[in-house]
C-alpha cells in the first residue's frame, strides 16, 4: 500500500481481504458525500524504483474503508480534475490524514 492513496482495484466492496492480507471494512460517511477535496500522497514513478509526490482533486462519494489495526480509513474520490500525468484511472482511495476539504465558491 502506498501512503496517502490506495488504489481503487486493490479494494473489495464490504467485508473483504485486500491484497496485503488485511480485513477491510467498508462504509458510508453521509457528511463527506458529494465534497470537493484535494488529496495528496506518494505514488511508484513507473520505470524506476522511486517514489514521488502524487496530487488529486475530485469529488468525495462518501463511500469509506477501514483498512487494518488500528483502522485507516480511506476514502474514495471520483470525477477527478486533477491527477498525476499518465494516471490511468478515473478514481483513487485517499487516507483520511491526506484528504482537504476545498471550498466550492458557491453560496
């Protein structure tokens, strides 16, 4: 597992095992639904053995997993604007500690 994100297809929906061997839960937070947030973490940087800074904005479904013991939730954000250049899918799991509400500008 990578720190700040966790792919979308290592996940199971609700009570499963991850691909590191752990039980995960999986859950809805109501108050996260629908929010606009940045995400950051580290990501491999394909071709070498580094890792670097990785930079997400998207929408929060509210959809969340609780991933080992003690539990890090994570929490799934979708319809991203931004992303890694080359990242290849529309979704990423982000740890709780790295999510960052972003106020819509609306009112």
């Amino acid at each position: 597992m990578e720190s700040g994100r966790w792919d979308a297809a290592a996940s199971v929906p609700g009570e499963g095992v991850v691909s590191s061997g752990a039980t995960a839960r999986a859950g809805f937070d109501p108050e996260m639904a629908g929010k606009r947030a940045e995400c950051d973490g580290g990501g491999h940087v394909a071709g070498t053995r580094f890792a670097g800074r990785q930079e997400f904005t998207g929408t929060l479904t509210g959809e969340f997993i609780d991933h080992g013991d003690p539990p890090w939730r994570w929490y799934l954000m979708i319809d991203l604007t931004r992303k890694p250049e080359g990242y290849p899918a529309d979704a990423v799991w982000c740890e709780s500690g790295s999510v960052f509400l972003v106020e819509d500008g609306s009112s």
